[in-house]
C-alpha cells in the first residue's frame, strides 16, 4: 500500500535527514519505529501521508508514485491513512463527536449517528460526546485522536507518540484498539521511543520493529 524505495529527504538543500529508506506497509501489518529523539520519526510519517516529499527515492502509495499527484490526488491519497499525532490538535469550542467527525466534514460526507455512536463507543468515550476537548483527561484525548484518524475507515493507520503522555494503563488500553484494528487488516506504523511498551506489543501481535539510526533505516534486533 505504501513503499517507499531508496527515499531520502532533507529540509535544507544539501543536508540530508533521513536517507535510503527504503519500506514496505502492507495490509495487516503492524511496525514500530523507534530512534532517538530528533532522528526523524515524525519525518518518516509525514512521507507517508505525502505531508513532505521525497527529495530522493521513489514513494508510492496505493499503486501510484506520489510525485505524480495532483492536489486532489493527495487528497484522496490522505483519506485512506489515517494519522493521530503527538500533539491531538483538537478544535476547542467544538464537542468531542464534532471533533472526530471533521475528516467527514471536510470531505463533504454525512455523518452516520449510529456509526458515530459505536465509533465513540469502540474508544470508551460515548458518554463524553457532548464534552469539550479540554475537560478530556490525556488518555481521553488520545482515543478521541484515533476515533478521529479511523472515522474514514482508513487503509493505514500512522500514531507518532501515542502514549507519550500517558501512564502505563492508558498506553496499553490505546495500543490494544491499535491491535484491534490491525486484526481487522489495517497496516499500522507506531513511532515510538518505549521500549517497554514495544516488548508488551509484541508479545500479543506479530510486529516488525524499525530503527533509525544515523539517518538511515534499520530493522532492529530480535533482542527487542
């Protein structure tokens, strides 16, 4: 679904972040990325929703080179991955369900009450629909950030630091609806620097763990 082969990518012209990648999300795979802090994890996602380009490399996705896209093209690209960020990005004055349903806003399609009922349900959060983002605790917002990121039944499913913020119990509780939704054959790609966490997953799903590390990516040992 997405393959990037011998991608590079820098921000300046010249100096080069990331560097021969080359990776492959396929359905019903699940990968962590893992690497120092300012390593380029968050870099790597934004590739895979087209929010950068390659500055080297080929990068396709859904069987098209994204170099040649139109706009409207990585519009529709962006509607099959679905992406909860580090930072939840929530509009304020809105209530939780008109939070999660703006990717279907935007993308001019109604919004199913009971599908929205059920989505809001599958996350643990029926009973804060009508709640404003900020009385939401972070695990909270963090579920709501990936009932945001899956409302348009994505293909793909990228979390860049999910359970940065949280305790222990509210990391696992998010990465079990993570697993959940790779087992219904989503491609799922977590950045993440626990390891802790990493070892946890894998014990419950067959995981591929990435590295990146002095700019290039590695697959990790098995003593992860």
């Amino acid at each position: 679904m997405i393959e990037m082969q011998d991608v590079s990518f820098g921000y300046r012209a010249g100096s080069e972040l990331l560097s021969g990648m080359t990776l492959s999300l396929q359905p019903g795979m699940f990968h962590f990325l893992t690497g120092p802090s300012g390593s380029g994890k968050t870099t790597l996602l934004r590739l895979c929703y087209a929010d950068l380009l390659p500055t080297a490399g080929r990068l396709s996705a859904f069987g098209q080179d994204v170099a040649g896209l139109s706009r409207d093209g990585i519009a529709m690209l962006r509607r099959r991955v679905g992406v909860v960020h580090q930072d939840t990005q929530f509009l304020d004055h809105l209530p939780v369900a008109e939070n999660v349903a703006l990717p279907l806003s935007v993308s001019g399609q109604p919004v199913d009450m009971a599908a929205m009922r059920d989505l809001l349900g599958w996350v643990q959060l029926a009973q804060h629909a009508r709640a404003l983002p900020p009385s939401l605790s972070g695990g909270e917002r963090q579920r709501a950030a990936l009932a945001r990121a899956v409302i348009l039944s994505p293909d793909v499913v990228l979390a860049d630091e999910p359970t940065g913020n949280l305790d222990w119990d509210m990391s696992m509780r998010l990465m079990q609806l993570l697993i959940e939704l790779n087992k219904t054959g989503k491609a799922v790609l977590v950045a993440t620097h626990d390891l802790n966490l990493i070892r946890a997953v894998k014990a419950q799903v067959s995981a591929r763990v990435l590295r990146i590390a002095g700019g290039t990516l590695q697959l990790a040992g098995a003593d992860l």
